[in-house]
C-alpha cells in the first residue's frame, strides 16, 4: 500500500503465510505454490486503495522479466478499468443527483409559480386599478372585475375597438392617438379619458355628480419577432382629481375676478361717493354765502334766499341718503362675509310687508311718472294665510333693491309699468318649471332653516315674490353676470344708472339665507322679471302672549320711586293663553299721562365722534333740553356716579344717548 505497486511474496521469507495456503486444491501438477504477487488495485485517477489482488506464480516457472512485465501490464489494465468503472458509477451518481435536484427545484419553482400566480390573480380582483389585455386588432383579451365595472365593458361582447363604445366623444381622438402609439410606434402611452356616466357616477362634497375621468396606462407586448403581440395596461378613476383641479382653476379664476371686480368696485364706489360730496360742498356753500351774507349786513333773508337755502339742504339730504345707502350695502355685505347676518323670524303679514314697500316708493313713482300695479294671488285665500313666521326685514330689504333697480331701468322707458306681486303656496318653487325663468343655483343649500324652534310648529309654505318691469331689460350675456359681487350687467350699466353692484348680491344672499332662491327672467328691449322665493311658517295672529313675556319688567319699571309716570298692566294670570285683548283685558282705571316736554328733559350724549357730538347737542339744545357730553365710556360711568341715581342732590339724568359701538 505505500509503495503502491505489485509486490512478490514468498513463503521462505515469512512474506507469504503458508496458513494463507492451506486448502487451496492446487492446478496443474499439484504442486503446493511458493510464491504470490499482490496488486493494491486503485483507480489511475485516485490515490486511494479499492482492493488487493494476489496472483500466484507456478512453482515450475521462475519470475522472470517476462512475468514482471505481464504483472505491470496487468496491474496498468486493471487500474483503468477500475478507473473507467468508478468514473461511470460517479457519473451516473452524479445525473442521479442532479436528477433528483433538478426535479425537486422543479417542484419547487412550479410551487412557486402557483403562488404567485395566485397572488397575482388576487391582486387584480383586489385592485382598485381596472386591469385589461387587448390583441394587437384592438379585441379585449382578459379584463379584471374592476375593469368591467369602471367602464360598463360588457363582459360578453368582444370585437375589434369595442371598448371606444364606453368613451365620450370628447376623448375618443386622445384614445386614437394612444392607440397609434401602442401599436404603431411599439411605445408606451399615457392619457386621460372621460368614459361615458354608469348608473352608479362619481359624486363631489355636495353630492352632485361629477364627469367620469379616468387615466390610462398601457403597454405594448412583444412577440420574438418583434412584432406587438398584445397591449397591457390599466386605468385609474381620477374623477374627484379632475374635480379638484376644474374646481382650483374655477377658484382661481373667480379671486382673479374678484379682484377685478373688487378694483372696479373701488372705482365705482369712490365714484359713487364723490358726486355726491361735490354737490354737499356746493349746496353747503351756497347756503353759508346766502346765510353770510345776510348776517353781516344783519337782515332778515329774503322768501327767495330762504327757499333756496332748503332747497339746497334738501339736495344735502338726498345725497347724504344715497351715499348712506351704499355705505349700508357695503356693511351688509361684510356681516355676510362675517355670518353676522341671521334671520329672525317674526309673525308677519307677508302682504302688508310688500304694501309698506311699495309704499316706500310713492314719491319716487310719482315723480319719475312709473305705474306700480301691486298683485295678491288668490293663492292666499285659498290657502287662508294671513300671518306667517319669516324674518320681514330681510324680505323688505330684497324689495326694495328690487323695486330700486326696476324704477331705475324704467325711468326711461316709453311705457312705464312696474308689477309686484306675491303668492303662496305648499310646494318649493325650485321644483316648477316656469317658462324662460331661471333660478340662480344656491351656493349653499339651507333648507333646514325653518326647522329652529324659534320658527314655531305651522305648516311650512313657501312665498314667492316677482317684480316686473317694462325697462330696457337684459341679453343673455348680462344676465350671466347678475348676482355676483359687485358685478353689473354691462360697464355702461354703471354710466348710465349709477349704483355699486351690491344689490343684486345681496338679494340672493339674503334669499338663501331664508330657505329660498332668486331668479330673473329677461329679453333686451322687453323689460324684465326679478323673483325670489322664501321657507316660512304659517302663524296665528300675534297674541298678547308675547307682551305677557315682558310684564313683570313693566311691574317694577311702574313701582319704581323715580319713574315719573304710572304704567297700567293687567292682572289676569293666564293673560297668555288668550288671543282676544279686548275681551281679556280686565278694566282697569285709566291716569292722565303727562304731555312730553323736551325741555324738561336732562340728557347725557355719549359720542367719541366729536363732529356727530357736536350736531347731537346742538340739535337737542335747540329744543330745549340739557345736555351733558362723555368722550367714552369711562367718562360716562364717571358723570352716572355724580346723577341723582347714585346719591342724594347729585345731578339729574333722564335719557342716555350712546353710541351703539360703545
């Protein structure tokens, strides 16, 4: 084994045990052998030792170089074939073993491949995304769920294109060119498509539906010889995406509008305001040089001079009126910004409060030569309404801005008719369909407005209101513009009729305010229709319920040492539960009630305007009264702290005129 070669072995030497030989039944002539040669049998391509062959020698034969060379060949062709043998044993190891691992690996990969097979599968029927496989002629191949649901796809209908028949028209031509680029160009393609509305659309923040926008994503599949084999790709609803995005540019668009208009409402406004300063300053003038004149010569004014000095203040007053009606709208406008501005209701005679509307306008009507025709549907009879809950100075101030604007663009006119009316009725106006009248779609709906307890428990009614003209009316393009912050029909609207573009505005505010809408229907040259509607409450008469509410205040203002007048109430504790005062009313003895006198009257004015302070007093000395003045409100609790109210002898104090911001 160390030498690694055929070695001799012989018994005379002890190498070759004769106990090794016992048994043997010898060959030939019978001759017991005496000599053996032992070949370590290995592999020409190992180094390690497999077996051992001995090889007797013939005891009448020596071992001659003859023999040694038979020996070494032998030994030479038994190692390559042991080593032939042994490398094809490996070599069918091997293949066995890599057999086995292959077909395990196998297993393992088709085990894989399940899975995620699977896994896919459950990805596309959970994916929000719409999934689809199309062939190169434009057949849809496989479609998720998702996919048919996003599109209205259906499901057994498949020919070439078929899936255009679920895109607007609009967006057809994008999907074209999509498609040009897919399989023409071998590119991947992305766009936005509007698809046809599903019975189920998508829906904004106020539940309104929406424009179906998806975006689509595809990818075209290649076959070994290049060609396009198939078209992979999926769609993304972005509906509420494009929403947001019309809707940040509608945003945009409208503050760069309204910062337009806030500029030329500015103009208009500082417009508005100066006309009417300039001719003040000129009456003022003209009446300081009459009035001065006079007195420095110290003689009484002539009946013309004095004429034409109220004839100038008369001119003050009007001014002053129209720039205090401006500065008001401007102030409404802020409460509404602000939710300042609330409604109140009250019991309420609807058509008394369009009869003191009208009635506002008398003088107006008369000098500017317009018929007012007041109309009261017989809907009210019908109905047996008289007094309602609604919020009457709100009503009255969209009437009046109404009726404003119809005596301004009638003024005018050949024929000059302005026609108020009012009805009532159960059912919303928005829900009749008037022919050319148009409702403005409310920015914020408010029909839970009469439901506050405030509002009472009658029936809910809707008033509506219309006020025709026969003025220049309007064009479609103006009347688009209507109802918006300080807009106006038309820039000559502003140069020939004056106003700041408010009214309009606050006229719709208020409406929804109420529960209620406002519309207009008009053609150019043919007059027009203002209307608004309002939600409000039947009601009884007013009762003396509500002034029941206030008679212990009325006790103790009556029992009071220092009030100088007796003030009669009546006793009857269930006051409240009648509606009749005159047959509720318990007699009661009636009191002289001293006439008023002003001179009699002590008055502190509380006014940190000292140009207001000063008219104030000088109004109220020249009737008489006494007057104290307070800058704020500190010297004001500092003068009632030295009144007979606080101390005995101190200073008398009958009335308080305060500024209502103090």
């Amino acid at each position: 084994m160390r030498t690694r070669e055929p070695t001799l072995l012989h018994t005379r030497d002890g190498t070759l045990p004769e106990e090794l030989l016992e048994g043997i039944d010898w060959r030939g002539f019978g001759d017991p052998c005496k000599q053996a040669i032992i070949f370590p049998v290995r592999p020409t391509n190992g180094e390690n030792v497999l077996a051992f062959l001995m090889l007797g020698i013939s005891p009448r034969r020596f071992y001659d170089d003859g023999y040694k060379s038979f020996t070494s060949m032998l030994n030479r062709q038994m190692s390559t074939s042991l080593a032939s043998f042994m490398l094809y044993e490996d070599e069918v190891k091997k293949s066995r073993d890599l057999a086995e691992a292959a077909a395990l690996e196998q297993e393992n990969l088709t085990q894989q491949l399940l899975l995620q097979t699977s896994r896919m599968r459950r990805m596309t029927e959970l994916s929000p995304l719409g999934m689809y496989l199309v062939s190169p002629d434009g057949v849809l191949r496989e479609g998720n769920d998702r996919y048919f649901e996003m599109t209205g796809h259906p499901r057994d209908v498949m020919y070439e294109m078929s899936f255009m028949e679920q895109i607007e028209d609009g967006s057809k031509k994008t999907m074209m060119e999509g498609w040009e680029r897919l399989v023409r160009d071998h590119q991947a393609w992305t766009g936005e498509l509007q698809l046809k509305k599903l019975r189920v659309q998508p829906v904004d923040l106020q539940g309104e539906s929406i424009d179906y926008w998806v975006m689509a994503t595809a990818q075209p599949e290649f076959a070994p010889d290049g060609s396009v084999r198939s078209v992979m790709g999926s769609i993304t609803d972005i509906s509420h995406l494009k929403w947001a995005q019309g809707l940040q540019n509608r945003r945009l668009q409208e503050a760069e509008e309204t910062r337009r208009q806030q500029n030329e409402f500015i103009d208009i406004t500082s417009h508005e305001m100066r006309n009417p300063l300039s001719a003040i300053l000129q009456c003022a003038d003209d009446i300081l040089s009459t009035l001065g004149q006079h007195h420095s010569q110290q003689k009484m004014p002539s009946k013309e001079d004095v004429e034409a000095c109220m004839d100038a203040a008369q001119t003050i007053s009007l001014c002053v009126q129209h720039q205090k009606s401006i500065v008001d709208d401007i102030l409404t406008v802020s409460k509404l910004d602000s939710n300042l501005l609330v409604i109140t209701p009250i019991s309420a005679q609807p058509v008394e409060v369009v009869k003191r509307a009208i009635k506002m306008f008398d003088p107006e009507l008369q000098a500017k030569q317009i018929e007012m025709v007041y109309d009261v549907h017989p809907s009210f009879k019908d109905e047996n309404i008289e007094w309602m809950m609604l919020d009457p100075s709100r009503v009255l101030q969209i009437l009046i801005n109404l009726i404003t604007n119809a005596i301004k663009f009638t003024a005018g006119a050949v024929r000059r008719t302005i026609t108020v009316s009012i009805n009532v009725s159960r059912e919303s106006p928005r829900t009749v369909i008037i022919p050319d009248f148009r409702y403005i779609p409310p920015r914020t709906l408010n029909s839970q407005v009469v439901m506050g307890e405030e509002w009472g428990s009658g029936e809910i009614s809707y008033l509506n209101f219309r006020v025709t003209d026969t003025g220049v009316g309007l064009t479609p393009e103006e009347m688009k513009v209507l109802f918006e912050r300080f807009s106006q029909a038309s820039p000559r609207t502003h140069a020939q009729y004056g106003g700041s573009g408010l009214g309009l505005f606050i006229s719709r505010q208020l409406a929804e305010l109420h529960g209620g809408q406002i519309g207009v229907a008009s053609k150019a040259a043919s007059g027009s229709t203002f209307g608004f509607f309002i939600a409000a409450r039947r009601a009884d008469a007013p009762s003396l319920a509500l002034a029941a509410q206030f008679l212990p205040q009325a006790r103790d203002l009556g029992n009071s040492a220092n009030f100088p007048f007796q003030i009669l109430v009546p006793q009857r504790q269930d006051l409240a539960s009648h509606t009749s005062a005159a047959s509720d009313l318990v007699a009661a003895k009636t009191f002289p009630v001293p006439d008023f006198d002003p001179k009699k009257l002590d008055i502190l004015v509380v006014e940190d305007n000292l140009v207001n302070q000063n008219v104030l007093v000088k109004q109220l000395k020249k009737v008489g009264s006494r007057v104290a003045v307070a800058n704020d409100g500190v010297e004001a609790l500092a003068f009632l702290q030295q009144t007979h109210w606080r101390k005995d002898g101190g200073t008398k104090l009958s009335v308080i005129l305060m500024d209502l911001e103090m």
